[in-house]
C-alpha cells in the first residue's frame, strides 16, 4: 500500500508541527520552570508523528520510532509531577533523575531495534514488556494520582493569588487525565467486536487538544508558565472587577517585599528584572506592572531603596568598614550610582551621613 495522509493524518501532523514550536518557544525563555511543560509538549509531539508515520503507511520507510513512544509515555508523567512540585513548592528526598528510570529502561528496546538496522546486533530484544500498554497506563495512573495528592494537600485557597494558581493546576491535571482516559479507553474498547480502527485516533486527538489548549495559553498570555503566579491569564477585565485587580496586586506586592526582605536578592550586584521575576515567579511584565503600580517607581529605583537601606544601616554599625565596601557588599557595582542615589535621599554624600549620625 502506498503512504498516503487523509484529512486526520495531516491535521495530527499540524499538531505535531504546533507541539514543536510551542516547545522552542517555550525553552527559549530560559526559565527553568518552563522546561517540564516545554518537554511534555515534546513527548506529545514525537507520539503523535509515530502515530502518523503508523497511519499514513510512511513508518514502513522510517521503521527507528517504533518503540520510541513508550520513552515519551514514560517522560509525560514524571515531567507533570516536577511541575507540580515546583508550582506548589513540594520538597522531596528523591532524586528528580528517579522518576525518569522508567523512561530509561523502556528506552533500552529502542537502542536494541536502532542496532538491529545497523547491522550491528540481532538477539532478542530486551524488556518488551516495558511497551506493553497496560503496564504503561498502570504509569501513568500512578501518576496522576500522585499529582492529585499534590493539589489536594494545597486544596486551601488563603488568597486570590493561591486560588488563581490552583485554577491552572486543575486545568493541567484535567487535560492529563483526558488524554490517560482515552489511553486506557483504546485498550479497552480494542478487545471488542465492534472496535472501529478509527478508534486509535482518540490517543492522538486528546494529545492534539492538550497542545492546542497549552498553545491557546502562551498565545493569550506568555507569561502563564513562568511557573508560580498566573494572573494576567485570569484577572477580569478593567471593567469587571476592579477590586479583585487591587487585591491581587496587593498580594503579589506583598510577595515581592517579603521577599526582598528575607533573601535579599538586591545584594547581587548583576541583578536585573528578569533575574527577579524567576526568583519570585513573575513574568517580567506582572513584576514590572506590580512594581510600578504598588510603589510607584520604576524596578532600579525599587531596588536601589533596598541597598540603600542597607548601606544606612553598614555605615552606622560599621565605622570602619570603608564606604567602597559597603556599597558593593549591598548590591550596587560602582560608585557614581551609589553616591548619586544617597545624595539624592540624603542631600548629603555616606561619609557625611556617617559622621553627623555618629556625632550625634
């Protein structure tokens, strides 16, 4: 038979190509809270062009991503559980790398069928058993509900801004669990009489509904994923809920300063806006927005009060730590901004500050 795409081969296909670029997208932000939902939307995206080459007849011409899926299947649920774990703040004694050893070891079978192409090996392949699909949606069930634990210790909503996070979570976990529904659902229906082929599109259409959905996310709002806050997805328009707006900012304001106040992130002299809104779990634009609206200056001015703070407090119980020190050890790399924000404060340069407050 002749490789060929119908109408639902080359949608997938479209799909996968969105998967893609949702997942470059994605890594090039270089938020390292991304990288879980960014590599799900990979392994979704490396399934379905299987999927595809299988239906379309083309995996007869590219036999090497048989098995490859069950590595994907294996990837997903551990990647959803460090996402989780990083949105709710979870600690765990295990290794990250632990969750993958699944993944590895039904990767073994591949490098088994990649040898047998190349000539090089022509034994059994080991640990089959590992692209069984019930022991994979077993996986996959485990950890669903190992996520859910997660969302349900987390259950209380003391704020809007832990309400507004929870939102997300559940829409996560609801196209997780669509997409292990219609998993198990195929290799139910598959030992009836009445199982249409067709049938083995519902894998591929909840995985194309997942990306489509996260993709509908980054398009209306970027900074969904910067893996802690996710208002600007669900603050009301202007007009609808001016309040909750306020409340929200309030929250988030209070987030920053507490924050500010305990880590001290003002003393690294290369910090940036970008550098803090990862630390807090802002988009640049919330942290910028929240900044200038609460405190109603701009992030150097916001930041500078802090090392200011700072270096008031060295000169006064410090006499004899030199003023160079001081403005380097709170923060600020050179001297001209240092003395220009004190004399704009003080009307005065440290040294004078230090000696009339002593004197006194």
């Amino acid at each position: 038979m002749k490789p060929s795409f119908d109408t639902w081969t080359s949608a997938f296909l479209i799909a996968v190509a969105m998967g893609l670029f949702l997942f470059f997208i994605l890594i090039a932000t270089r938020n390292r809270k991304n990288l879980p939902i960014a590599f799900v939307l990979l392994a979704f995206s490396l399934i379905l062009f299987q999927y595809v080459l299988y239906w379309t007849g083309y995996q007869q011409l590219f036999p090497y991503l048989s098995y490859f899926p069950a590595v994907c299947y294996y990837c997903i649920g551990p990647l959803l559980y460090l996402y989780f774990k990083g949105l709710f703040r979870v600690e765990s004694t295990i290794p990250a790398y632990v969750h993958f050893l699944p993944a590895l070891i039904a990767l073994t079978p591949n490098i088994w069928l990649w040898l047998a192409y190349a000539g090089i090996r022509e034994t059994v392949t080991p640990v089959l058993f590992m692209l069984n699909g019930w022991v994979i949606a077993v996986h996959l069930v485990l950890y669903f509900f190992i996520i859910f634990q997660i969302t349900r210790k987390k259950r209380v909503a003391s704020s809007q801004y832990s309400a507004l996070r929870r939102r997300w979570a559940n829409t996560l976990l609801f196209l997780f669990g669509v997409f292990i529904l219609a998993y198990i659902s195929y290799y139910t229906l598959v030992n009836f009489a009445f199982f249409n082929p067709q049938w083995d599109y519902m894998i591929s259409i909840s995985m194309s509904v997942s990306i489509y959905a996260i993709g509908y996310f980054v398009i209306k709002q970027p900074s969904i994923f910067d893996g802690e806050l996710y208002a600007e997805l669900f603050l009301p328009s202007p007009n609808q809920g001016d309040t909750l707006e306020s409340e929200l900012l309030n929250e988030f304001y209070d987030h920053v300063v507490h924050y500010m106040e305990s880590e001290k992130p003002y003393t690294d002299n290369e910090l940036r806006l970008v550098n803090l809104a990862d630390q807090v779990g802002f988009s640049t634009h919330l942290l910028s927005k929240v900044i200038n609206n609460k405190s109603g200056v701009n992030f150097n001015t916001f930041v500078n009060e802090y090392r200011l703070r700072a270096s008031e407090e060295l000169l006064l119980t410090q006499p004899t730590m030199s003023v160079k020190m001081i403005y380097f050890d709170v923060g600020f790399n050179n001297k001209a901004t240092f003395y220009k924000a004190f004399k704009e404060k003080h009307n005065c340069t440290p040294s004078e500050y230090r000696h009339r407050l002593l004197k006194a």
